[in-house]
C-alpha cells in the first residue's frame, strides 16, 4: 500500500506556468495588484512599457478571482495592439487570453483566440513571442488530452526560445516549457527524457536563483527519481537522490516561505519524502517518516489540501501498523477516509490504499462484517481506476501512433531536404562556370586599363619635373626659415633648462618620499610572513595531530581485532576443552574446575569490553548515539547510572568527528569512574543551528582545578587535543566533594 501523492505535478505547476510565461514572476495578493495597476497607468496606452504590464496585471486579476476585470483589460488592449503595423503585442496578448479562456473552461474561446494569436506570431520576427505563442498552443493541448501534439508546439518553442536573444522573461519561460514536457514524458513513464528536462529546469532555477522556481526544479526531480525507485527497488542510488532533492525541496521552503506562497506544495514534498522513508528505508527511519507525514498533514490541513491530508494520515496509520498499534492505525485511516471523502474530487489510488488497509485490519481483528464492507468499496474503486486506466492506455497508444507518423514526415522532409541540396550543389556548379566567364571579362577590362594609366604616367612625369623646380625655391626659403628657427630654439632651451632643474628637484622630493613608503611596505610585509609563518606552523600542528589521532585508531582497530579473533578464539577454545575434561575428572575436581571455567567466562567477558571500547563496531554502522547509548548500558551497573541525552541531534556529524567525540566522552567517563566514584554520569549532546554542545556531569567527588592545570596530566592534554582539532573550547568546572562538569563546543563545519 503506498500513500505517495501522484499525478499531481500538473496541478503544483499549473500556477506558476502561467505566471513564469506573462510575468517572469509571481504575482499575487492585493498588495501586487495595486502595484500592477499604479505600473499600468504610469504608462502610455499603446506603448511597449503597457503591454508588458499588461500580462502581470491581468493575471493578477485573474488569480484573485476578478476574470471579468482581467478579460476586459486584455481585450482594450489587443484592440490597441491590432491597430499597430507591428503585431507582435497582439500575438501575445492573445495567447494569454487563450490561457485565461481555458481556465475558465471556456474552450472554443480558448481555440478561437489562440488561432488568431498564431497567425499574428507568423508576421512578427520576434522569437521570444513567437515561442510563447507555441508554448501556449502546447499547454492547450495538454488540456485537451491531446499529448502528441503538444510535445510539437512545445519542442518549436524550445526551439524559438534558444534562438532569441536574451530578455528578463525569456529564461522563466523557458523553464515553464521544461516543465509541461517533464510533466507529459512523466505521464508516458518515459524517465530518460522526464530527467533531461528536469535537470534542464533545475539548471534555469540555478541561474536564476529564484526560490519559487528552485523550489519546484528539486520538488521535481524528487518524484522523477522516486518513480524510477518504485519501478526498480533494488536502485538504491535512484531512493537516495528522491530523498536528497525532497529534502533540498524543504530546506529551500524553509528559508524562503515568505516569498513562496503555496504550502499544498510543501504538503506534497513533506508526504512523499515520509512515504518515501516509509517504504525503501529500515524501519530506524520510522521517526523521520512520522516527523515528515505530521508536517505534510499540518500544512494540507492549512491549504484545505484534502487529498494530501488523506494521504499523510495513511502514512501514519503504516507507522502505527509497524509499531503493532492497531488502534491508532484504525483511527488514522478512518480519518483519512472521513477526510478523502469530504471533497469532490478523490485521489482514487489513496481512497484505494485505504479501503485495502481498512479491510485487512478489520480481517485481523475479525470483524468479517466491516472487512467484507471495506473489501465491496475497494472492488468498485478498482473496478473505476481500471476503467480510467484504460482509456489513458488508449490515449497513450494514439499519442505514440502520432508520434510514430510525426517520425515518418520527419524523414519525409529529410528526403526532400537531400533532394534540394543536390539542386543547391548544380547550381553552385553553374555559377562557378558563370562566375569564370566574368573573370575573364574582367582581365580584358584590366588589361584596357593598365595602358590608359601608362599614358597618365608619363603625363604625369612633364608635371612633377616642373614641380621640382618649384621645390628647389621652396627650398631655399625653408632654409632661412629655419636658420631663425635655430636662434628661436637656443633661446627656449635656455627656458626648459631651468625648467628641468625644477623638475630635478621635485623628482628627487618624490623618490624621498617613495623610499619611505617602500620602507613602510617592507616593514608591513614582514609582519604579513611571520602571521603567514605561524599559519602554516598551526596547520602543520593539526596534520601532526590528525595523524597522530588516525594512528591511535589503527593501532586500536588493529588491537581489538587482535584481541577479539586472536585471544578470544584461544579462550574460547581452552573453555570448550575444559568443558570437556569437566565431566571425565574426579567429582573432588569438579569444583576447582567450574571455579576455573567460571574464571574463563570473565576473562572472555573482559576482553569483549575490551574490544569494544578500543573499536565501537556499533559506531561505524548506526552513528554516534546508537553507540553513546550502547557504551552507557554497558558501562552501567546496579551502584552507577549513566544517562545519554541527544537533543536536536540531525544525524549530520561526519563520522571521523563523531569518533573523536566518542573517544573524548570515553576518556572523560573513564576518568570520572576511575577518580570520582559517581553514583550518577550524565551524557548530554545537543545541536544548535551552528554548533555542538557536549556536557558531561558527575556526582562523585571533584577536584581542585588548580591541582590539575599545574600538574598537566596526559589524559587531559589528550582530551584538550582531540577539541582543538574538532576547533573546539573545552571548559572545566569541578568542586571537591559536589561533583564535576566539563562541557566542550565545536562548530559544525
């Protein structure tokens, strides 16, 4: 039985398609619409900057429920739009007004309009309207279950789209295209081209970081790597990538709710991550399950989601089933059942999985009756999917039929394309002999006139001996001109040499001045090296330690194995020999024998503890509080109690710093039963948003801080150094005879 939310892509994406396409953001609520409308009339009538708010505004309109309003404004407008020579407005007015029509389930409007938006589109060369236009005639043939065609007009648009040059709007609607095809090749179960756009949307969301639109690119990436774990349980690489993208979906919300305005969608994300941990994780996750299908039932509840509160109180009630508490589970589904039935359009695969549940608990608690009754509403629930499920079968086989013919015109056109580019090649020929014909006109005509510019030439040559003539005077005249020059000249060089000294001086003014800056600047770039020198002396220090502490948990794996298949299986071994010499000594032996036998069980019993404290296998496979609390059972006995508290606790710590922090509380624990004698420890852990926080407290009797800094014991410089390498502070607060605490932070990252 599953209770994941299905088929519902198209209605959380249905919004903000339209709203990406008309306005490259969302608009909603009063506050926008006033807005809109102080932009609208700010602006000419006819003019670029009014069209352009003429989409936001009327979908504004629309969306606050005043359609009359929203039709009247665009229809003034395409009335001003039709009357320019340029139709480009026109087009795109009139794709909205299809969009609006057919929200209203008004489809010959709808039809009616998006004709005349296409044949505007053909006379414009704006692309990024033409492809609006396509869009729009795709996402009408989503609506009207006619698939096929749809993926045409959308793949023109996307085709459109690339072309155009780049706008504020052009990338928004762009990955509203992505969407609607992600949501048709979802719908054909066809994963290799539902993720190509996905991750295509996901890329536009990136780029434009946009949290509305980041928000939807995980929520669907999630469900398509979801629905390829559903059809192959054994990729858990599939599972892992739907509950990171859920959780990046989430997160994402988190941080941004006041600008994201759909909870339902929240709603979505939160119940299949908690169906998701439900039905393809251990059951340790059962918590995260329940944790995630509480908030997907307080948000459904919120946005009168009925569905999705159905589904979240189905995952609830599985919980509840798991933990064996079948009343609970009744009281889940019958919730579910109480609320699923309160709208008028059903989730069928929901209301299917809770008729089965109901009638199998009733089976178990043999109430045949209420069994025999739910069984009858599964039947006729099933019998009404299957019925549905064959028409979507059949209009699957006519969208891959045209699909198919679409392939057969595409090599139709590839013939005749071939068929033209072997005319396009004659032709080339042609002109090639054409174009040799014209250079041998042009060489005659050279030829002509290379002897009409030998005639020019020697023209030319009677003009320049008479113009040399006319230089030699010139010259003669440049030559006193100069000599005058050169008396001018001494008498300004006179002038620039004392000018030059001035200039010497303040030079040399400025090279004082340089040198002591430059001093000042070696003088800063020194102390620069030694803050650099002690930098690299630091890191130098934390790679000694991190080996030194590598190389203490090899020597203690390498130990406890050791010990554990080397010592252990040689005790084990000498016990079982023992067992057998017990029963053929003398009766007056047997007692020293079970002494030694019993002698034997402890000293297996301590070299497992042993083992355990120098590798805790438990760490490495279930994470730092599964350990700690082992650790603490274990260490327990009837005159000291050891508690362990995680509070907040994400499971997020690496796990070499969880291993650090499980040695640093054993050495304390260690240290507290060794010179304390406590009746009582105290183990808490708690995670804020940028830190760990580990408190250990003791009852037993303390000891003068004083003494212990002066006297610098190893065991606390250990402790000290294993914080400093976690970039930790360690704090200390011990009084004699009223017990110890000793806490130590360290930030997450």
């Amino acid at each position: 039985m599953s209770y994941t939310c299905k088929n519902v892509l198209f209605y959380c994406f249905l919004f903000w398609a339209i709203l990406l396409c008309c306005a490259g953001s969302p608009a909603y609520g009063q506050d926008i619409i006033a807005t809109y409308k102080e932009q609208y009339d700010k602006t000419a009538a006819g003019s670029a900057a009014r069209f352009d708010v003429v989409g936001k505004y009327a979908q504004a309109l629309f969306f606050q429920e005043r359609e009359q309003e929203a039709t009247q404004l665009i229809k003034e407008n395409i009335r001003i739009a039709e009357k320019q020579e340029n139709k480009t407005h026109a087009a795109y007015l009139y794709a909205i007004l299809a969009m609006n029509a057919q929200l209203n389930e008004n489809t010959t409007e709808a039809h009616r309009t998006i004709k005349k938006a296409l044949e505007y589109s053909q006379s414009i060369d704006a692309d990024e309207i033409k492809a609006y236009v396509n869009y729009c005639q795709g996402w009408l043939y989503v609506r009207d279950n006619q698939e096929a065609k749809a993926v045409q007009s959308l793949l023109t648009a996307v085709s459109l789209y690339e072309k155009a040059p780049q706008s504020p709007t052009k990338l928004g609607r762009l990955s509203a295209t992505y969407k609607e095809l992600t949501s048709i090749y979802a719908s054909w179960d066809d994963y290799e081209l539902q993720e190509k756009y996905s991750k295509l949307t996901l890329d536009i969301a990136i780029k434009q970081n946009n949290p509305n639109a980041l928000f939807d690119a995980y929520m669907m990436m999630g469900y398509l790597y979801e629905s390829e774990f559903a059809q192959n349980t054994h990729n858990i690489y599939a599972r892992d990538l739907a509950e990171n993208y859920y959780k990046k979906a989430i997160k994402t919300y988190e941080k941004n709710q006041e600008v994201i305005p759909f909870r339902s969608d929240l709603a979505f994300v939160a119940n299949n991550l908690a169906s998701l941990y439900l039905r393809a994780f251990p059951k340790p996750y059962n918590e995260q399950a329940m944790f995630y299908a509480n908030l997907a039932l307080a948000q459904a509840k919120e946005t009168h989601q009925i569905n999705f509160q159905a589904s979240s109180f189905g995952v609830l009630a599985e919980i509840a089933l798991q933990e064996g508490d079948t009343q609970k589970a009744t009281s889940h589904l019958l919730s579910a059942l109480t609320a699923i039935n309160s709208t008028h359009l059903p989730d069928k695969n929901t209301l299917l999985s809770i008729y089965e549940s109901l009638t199998q608990l009733n089976e178990r608690e043999e109430n045949y009756l209420g069994a025999l009754h739910f069984q009858k509403l599964y039947l006729q629930t099933y019998q009404s999917i299957y019925n549905q499920d064959k028409l979507e079968i059949s209009r699957r086989l006519e969208a891959q039929y045209e699909k198919e013919q679409q392939k057969q015109q595409l090599l139709t056109l590839q013939l005749a394309s071939e068929k033209k580019e072997q005319q396009i090649q004659l032709m080339r020929t042609l002109g090639l002999q054409q174009q040799q014909e014209l250079e041998n006109l042009k060489l005659s005509e050279e030829n002509q006139r290379k002897r009409l510019e030998i005639s020019q030439l020697e023209t030319e040559t009677h003009a320049q001996a008479l113009k040399l003539s006319q230089l030699e005077n010139d010259n003669k005249l440049l030559d006193i001109q100069h000599f005058k020059k050169t008396l001018s000249y001494q008498e300004k060089v006179n002038t620039y040499f004392l000018a030059l000294a001035a200039v010497f001086a303040i030079l040399l003014f400025v090279l004082l001045y340089v040198y002591k800056q430059r001093t000042k600047s070696m003088k800063q770039q020194r102390a620069l090296y030694n803050l650099a020198l002690e930098k690299e002396k630091q890191h130098a220090k934390i790679a000694t330690l991190t080996a030194l502490l590598d190389g203490q948990e090899q020597e203690r794996s390498r130990l406890a194995r050791d010990l554990h298949d080397g010592l252990g299986g040689l005790l084990s071994g000498t016990k079982i020999q023992l067992s057998t010499l017990y029963h053929k000594i003398a009766e007056g032996n047997k007692l020293e024998m079970a002494k030694s036998m019993e002698h034997l069980d402890n000293a297996v019993d301590e070299l497992r503890r042993v083992a355990h404290n120098l590798m805790p296998d438990l760490l490495l496979k279930y994470g730092l509080e599964e350990a700690l609390k082992e650790y603490a059972n274990r260490m327990s006995t009837d005159q000291l109690d050891i508690d362990v508290q995680f509070l907040g606790y994400t499971h997020t710590l690496a796990q070499d710093k969880q291993l650090l922090v499980y040695r640093i509380i054993q050495e304390l624990v260690n240290n507290a039963l060794k010179h304390a004698h406590p009746q009582q420890i105290i183990i808490q852990f708690v995670e804020n948003e940028t830190s760990y926080m580990v408190t250990i407290e003791d009852d037993g009797c303390g000891f003068d801080l004083t003494q212990v800094q002066q006297t610098k014991s190893a065991g606390l410089h250990n402790i000290q150094s294993r914080v400093q390498f976690l970039k930790g502070e360690l704090h200390l607060h011990s009084e004699l005879n009223l017990g110890t605490s000793i806490d130590f932070q360290f930030p997450k990252q």
